[in-house]
C-alpha cells in the first residue's frame, strides 16, 4: 500500500487517499464488524458483571453519566467533525485542533471534580462524589486520541480502529471481571471503562505516525471551528429532543405508559443503532473525499441504498406487521399495548438510510445551514405533534412521527437532487411501494386471522414474494410504475 502526504501550496497534510471504492467497501465491513464485536462482547461482560455485582452497583455508575455523558457533547466542539469534512489538514491546524482538545480535556476533568459533590448531593449518595471525579478523567484521555481517530478516519482506516477498539473491549472487560470477582464493586464498573479509554488511546497512538507541533494559532482553524460548532449545535439539538419525549411523557403521562412507549421504541432502536447506523457511519468520511466529484457522490449514494434499503424494508416491514407476535415472544402479554408504538417506530425507522445518508451528504458538501434548518424545522414539529399527544391524545404524536419521517424524507430527496443530481424522485417510488405493501399487509394479516389464527402466517411469504418481485424489477430497471414515469415527467419540466 503506497502511504504517502498529501502537500497543498506547500503545507503538509495529514490526510492519506487511497483506492477510493475498495476503501470505502472495507471501512463500511469494518465498522459493521466493529459495532457487532461491541454489541456481542458488552452484553456478554455485562452478563457476567451482572452475576458478580448488584443493582445499586450499576445505578450508581448510571447515575454518574447522566451528567458526563452531557459533557461528551460539548466535549471537543465539533472539531472533530471539521476535520473529516476539509479538503486539507496541515499538521499545523491538527496540532492546534489537539492543544484546544487538550486544553477543553483538563477544563472538563476540573469542572466535574469541582461539581461532584453537587452530583453527590442531587442524588443524595456521597458515594457518587469519588466516582464522578475518578470517570471524568474519561474527558482528558478521549482529548487525547481525538486527532488520531479523526486521522483514521480520514483515511477511512476502520480496520486499525476497530482492531484496537477489540483488544480495548476484551482486555477492559477482564479487568472489570477480575475486579468484581475480587470484591470492588461500584469501582470494577468505574476502572473498566476508563481502562478501555486508556488502553485505546494507548493503541491508537502506537498505529499513528503523527506527533503534534508545539503550535497553537486559532486563526488557521477558524473556518474549521465554524463548521464544527454547526455541527455542535445539531447534535445538541438532536440530544435535547431524543430524551424530551421521555421527560415530558414522565412528567405529564403515567409511568405505565412511558413503560410501554418506551418498549415499543427499543426493538426498531436496537435495529437502527445494529444495522444501520454501523454501515452508514463511514459515509461521512467516505463523501468528504469525493465532495468535489458530483458522479462519485451520486453514484456511492445509490448504491449504499439499493443494497440496504431492500434488506431494511423487508425486515422493518415484517416488525409492523408482526409486532403483535414479537411482544408476545420477546416479552410477554403484558406489554401487548406497547404494539401500535412498536409499530409505528418500525414504519418510520424503515427510512433511516436515506435519512442518514443525505446527513451525511450534506455535512461533507458544508451544507451546515441547510442541516440546521432542517434539523430545527423537523424537531420543532416533532415538539408540536408531542405536545398534542400529550394534552390531546397520544395518536397525534405517533402520527406525527411518521409524518415528520415523510416529510424529511421528500426534503432530502429534493435536495440530493439538487447538489448531486440524479432521478431522486424517481427513487421514491420504492418508499411509497413499501408504505403501501405495509400497510396492505398489515390489513390481510388481520383479515385472514379472522378465518383462522394460523393463516395470518401466509403474510409472510405473500409479502416477502410481492416485495422481492417488486424490488427485484427496480433494480433490473425491467419496469417503470405509473407513478415512478409521472415524477418523472414532473421533475423533467
């Protein structure tokens, strides 16, 4: 493999290229790998955790990073976003970029330590004073690697990061066993991560050939930074609105019923965060090296999606129409009235790709306005259909959330035709081949169930074959559906 650093008007960059589709193919194998081996080896350290340790144990710990984990982000600006998304990063501006993350790192560690007994007293626990101090040092060891894995990134060099993020997994988590079983209770949960965070840092160091520059100069990354508080303040946004629900349906609803929404949103959740997001994660880095070749955005776009989306919407199709049968197995009778959330959530967690996908289109293109709009235009709405749902009746809210989906989605779809081109609308006609098929099934599933219990099964061939059918011509091209050639004249004019 040919390393090499790429120069610009005579700056030194810290960025790597390569043979742009076979890296783009390994570090999307290689993230999925990643967040597979994480998902496997932390239940399985949990489990054993579980048996060595108890409940208080693990709230105690949970209670602590409530507070840290909203520190995490603000914890380095966006920076490191900003890094990915550039054209070039002299060694200049990554080492001023590390100084800042250094210097946010050991503010961090002093605020919380300052703090903790505030944390301890909130919770009622002095336990919790020792604890915060101790995982807030969690701040300076992430600013340390931060640079690095940005410069991994950029080379879409998932393999390295998910090898060391293996060996970081494995040997914290022997630790944090080895610990239990020796009787230190909270503090096992403590020293394993931050071990983990130590010994990745460590790793990810020792796979670098990158040290920085005793410089500091803010003027050389203040475009940088701009873009990074954009994407700051987009992940803000999205955090604020990912618990809101949760903490006004507590305040205002049952316990009972933030039970049952809450369940019904963890299965389509867990398939998001396991599937998609680990496959679409690389896109970020993978569109910031082409952003300048329309063709190659285009075409990495479709394909990311015609392979996906057909997996997606089978088996996101499936949790809708059979969520009835997956609470009553995974759960029990009980949680039957968690089904039309889980329902719903499926349905509109089965558009996630091209969500995620023209996300992080836009942020590799700089399109930091466009982001903000539409992420404060969708969550403003969101906030209005919750507050509905929850002073009027909770259907509004589910409702909304699909309409909000839709509503996104056709945004999207507009706006990659614009900066990429291709027939986006074109592409739509799959969503609406899936909504309907969905819903129809939804429909006979009932219908023959009525006939006799067993035959509400058939749906799942009968839908696996219509939908097979229908993708399968898509992507063949061997058939255009009446609404697919009306959105097409329509955008031709």
């Amino acid at each position: 493999m040919r390393r090499f650093q790429a120069v610009e008007n005579g700056v030194k960059s810290c960025s790597t290229p390569m043979n742009f589709k076979k890296k783009s193919i390994n570090a999307i194998k290689w993230s999925f790998i990643d967040k597979l081996f994480k998902r496997g080896s932390k239940f399985l350290v949990a489990v054993i955790l579980a048996r060595l340790l108890v409940p208080a144990d693990f709230g105690l710990l949970a209670m602590a990073m409530v507070f840290l984990g909203i520190g995490n982000i603000f914890a380095d600006f966006g920076l490191g976003q900003a890094i990915i998304q550039a054209d070039n990063v002299s060694d200049k501006q990554c080492s001023t970029i590390f100084f800042i993350n250094l210097a946010t790192g050991f503010a961090f560690v002093a605020i919380f330590v300052s703090i903790s007994g505030l944390i301890a007293d909130f919770y009622g626990d002095d336990r919790l004073e020792n604890i915060v101090k101790v995982i807030s040092f969690s701040y300076l060891l992430n600013s340390v690697n931060l640079v690095q894995n940005m410069r991994f990134y950029r080379r879409l060099d998932f393999k390295t990061m998910t090898l060391m993020s293996v060996i970081s997994d494995v040997a914290s988590g022997i630790f944090g066993i080895v610990l239990a079983y020796q009787g230190y209770g909270v503090w096992s949960l403590v020293f394993q991560r931050l071990s983990r965070t130590g010994l990745y840092t460590i790793l990810i160091w020792s796979k670098s050939r990158w040290i920085p520059q005793l410089y500091f100069n803010f003027r050389e990354i203040k475009d940088m930074f701009n873009f990074g508080v954009s994407m700051l303040g987009i992940g803000v946004l999205g955090e604020i609105f990912n618990y809101l629900d949760t903490i006004l349906m507590g305040k205002f609803l049952s316990a009972s019923f933030l039970g049952l929404f809450d369940r019904g949103k963890s299965f389509p959740t867990f398939m998001k965060n396991t599937f998609i997001l680990p496959i679409t994660r690389p896109l970020f880095p993978i569109f910031s090296k082409v952003k300048q070749e329309k063709d190659k955005l285009r075409k990495t776009s479709f394909s990311v999606l015609r392979n996906l989306d057909p997996l997606l919407f089978l088996g996101f199709g499936l949790m809708a129409v059979f969520s009835e049968e997956i609470i009553l197995i995974v759960l029990n009778e009980k949680w039957l009235e968690a089904v039309p959330y889980l329902r719903i959530f499926a349905f509109a967690t089965a558009f996630a790709s091209i969500y995620t996908v023209s996300t992080s289109l836009y942020k590799a293109l700089g399109k930091k306005k466009l982001l903000l709009v539409l992420s404060f235009s969708e969550k403003f709405l969101q906030l209005g259909f919750l507050l509905l749902g929850i002073f009027v009746n909770i259907n509004y809210y589910l409702y909304g959330i699909v309409g909000v989906m839709v509503l996104a989605v056709t945004a999207r779809l507009y706006f990659n035709n614009q900066f990429i081109g291709g027939e986006w609308m074109k592409y739509s006609a799959r969503y609406v081949i899936f909504a309907a098929l969905s819903l129809s099934m939804i429909g006979l599933k009932q219908l023959l169930g009525n006939i006799h219990d067993h035959f509400q099964y058939l749906v799942i061939p009968i839908f696996t074959v219509l939908y097979t059918f229908f993708f399968y011509a898509f992507v063949k091209e061997k058939m255009q559906l009446a609404y697919t050639y009306v959105l097409g004249r329509w955008t031709a004019k």
